[in-house]
C-alpha cells in the first residue's frame, strides 16, 4: 500500500467587511479519478491538541468540535461518524497516523483561518489520516451569540470538517468587493470557501447544498432509493463550457443545491435531490477566486442562463438529460 500527502488548499479565507454536484475532493487511482472519502464503517477517529490559540484553549475548541460534528450527525440521509479519542500534544500536522485538530500560529497565512491536509492511500482511494489547523493569529469566539470583532469558531470547524469528510468549496454565495477583499453579502453553504463577516453565526447550520454533497458521499442504505438527480450539459457555441455552475432551485422548499461542469464537453450532474421539479441558472464562477474551485483555466466569459423548462429529479433516478446553451458576455 503506497500513501501520499495532500495537502488541501482549500481554506475559508478571511473577509471582514465559494461532473458533480457541490465539489468533491479526488484522488487519481490508476488513471481514473475516484472520491476521496474515508473507509466505512466509521466512525472516523480524531484529537483535539491541547495547544491553545486565538484567545481560546484545547477544550473550547474541543466542545466547539462536538457542536459542529453533531450538526454532520444529524443528517439522516448519511451514514459516517466521529469518534473523540482525547487530547493530545501532538500538533494538528504532519504524518503521525492520528487525525489531530488544533491551533497553529501561522503569520504566513493572513488570510486563511483553518486549512485541512490529507493522507490518502494510492491504491484505494481512501483517506487514512488527516489535520485541521486554525491559525491562532485569528481571535476566535465560541459565545453562544457570537462576539463583535472575534470569528465564530464552531462555523470554521464546521466547514473544515466538510473539507475533512471529502468535500470541496460550495459557490453557493453572494459577495462584493471591498478594495482587495471580497466581502460576504450571504451564503447558501457552510462550503463556500469566504467566511461571514466577524461576530456572525449563521454558518453553523448546514444547508442543503452541503448536505446533498455529503449523502453523496457517505449515503444511507435508503438515499440512493429515496433520492433524485439532474444531467445535462452546457453548451456555448455549440462547444462544451468547462466550469460553468449550475444552481437547482426547488419552488417548493426554496432549497439550493449546486453543481458544475467538470469537463470540456459541459456535462454535469446534480445528485442528492430530494424529488421534485427544479428551476436551473447557470452562471460563471464570480463570486470567489476560481482557484478555491478549480486547479485549472475554466471558462468564465459566458452570461448567467436559466433553463427553457422546469426539471423532474425522479425518486431513484435521474432526469432526461438537458442542454442549455449560454451566450458569450
């Protein structure tokens, strides 16, 4: 069994005054690409260090941890857990076979607020170590209200435990510039990758767009059955667009879940949908920095579209494939 280091730069950067649905972190086994995910059944192993930071100690960052992991729990459409196993002086880096979270002080990182690094087993896919940092040059709050001027904690960890699950950024989210900065009007997803502003709470709910992604990855024996899906394919020119985000709204329940083109020949495919009818807007990427989402050049230059006709996602199934052909900008 052969093991690599990855480390994910995928951290919520900090803003005071983003073919599958949501993304999911790969790892390339023998020319193909498969999920990252953890071998079930869990639970899933983990430490909290006993380094303080940001104004806080081990075991407030430790009850901040139970909170959000209970909110990842709570989700009956899937099936991993956590399992606490202590405090420990072991930093929340590096390759010790433990899967530690903890403060580090990194100045380097001005911007980043926590960041999340893998080991993955090459030959299967599956994540076998991991650590979640939080910069403790950040002041953090674990107020049950939040606190002006300090960054909820149990919000960054409940984002950075997707990241942990095997989830990339969401860009289900609206920002604004602000000089340098992008800043947060509102977000649909823990996982979009730009924090609410300082003192705000309200990313530790998930949305639906984040649990969609995990009951994709994680599902209970009856979400395959009880749960729908969308494809198609983006198109411009009559040529595939390279991603495009693609947002399914429910009428119904207002619920958002979000996908994106991830080839040059525009497919796409939104699973985990509760069944029903969907409107579907198609967008570029605008309201983050395109490489929290892709590695790669993508195609931006096209305006936002909405679907000719609502879609059926069908309990069990998957739709009639839909093409939407977008215009250039």
């Amino acid at each position: 069994m052969t093991r690599r280091l990855l480390l994910i730069a995928l951290a919520i950067a900090c803003s005071v005054a983003s073919p599958q649905a949501y993304l999911k972190l790969g790892a390339s086994i023998n020319g193909r690409v498969v999920d990252a995910t953890w071998a079930q059944p869990g639970p899933i192993p983990y430490f909290v260090s006993n380094r303080s930071g940001g104004g806080l100690g081990a075991e407030d960052l430790h009850q901040a941890a139970e909170r959000a992991i209970t909110q990842w729990h709570n989700v009956p459409s899937a099936r991993m857990r956590f399992a606490f196993q202590g405090l420990t002086t072991a930093p929340a880096e590096g390759i010790d076979g433990r899967t530690t979270i903890g403060f580090i002080d990194r100045p380097d990182l001005d911007r980043v607020l926590g960041a999340t690094s893998f080991m993955v087993d090459s030959t299967t896919g599956h994540i076998v170590e991991a650590d979640i940092f939080f910069n403790s040059r950040f002041p953090f709050s674990v107020a049950a209200d939040g606190q002006p001027d300090r960054v909820d904690l149990q919000s960054v960890v409940l984002h950075e435990l997707g990241h942990l699950l095997g989830l990339g950024h969401s860009a289900i989210g609206e920002t604004e510039r602000n000089g340098n900065t992008r800043r947060v009007i509102g977000t649909g997803a823990v996982m979009f990758p730009i924090a609410l502003s300082a003192g705000a709470i309200a990313d530790r709910r998930l949305q639906p767009d984040d649990i969609a992604g995990f009951s994709d990855l994680y599902p209970a024996d009856a979400t395959l059955t009880e749960t729908g899906g969308i494809v198609g394919r983006i198109t411009k020119n009559g040529r595939g667009v390279n991603g495009a985000h693609v947002v399914a709204f429910n009428p119904e329940t207002r619920a958002l879940i979000g996908g994106f083109t991830l080839s040059n020949d525009g497919g796409f495919v939104i699973a985990r949908l509760p069944p029903g009818p969907y409107i579907l807007r198609v967008e570029p990427i605008d309201d983050a920095e395109v490489d929290s989402f892709f590695p790669t050049p993508i195609d931006t230059d096209f305006r936002v579209t909405y679907a000719p006709r609502m879609v059926i996602a069908p309990r069990g199934g998957s739709s009639n494939p839909i093409e939407i052909k977008v215009l250039p900008k």
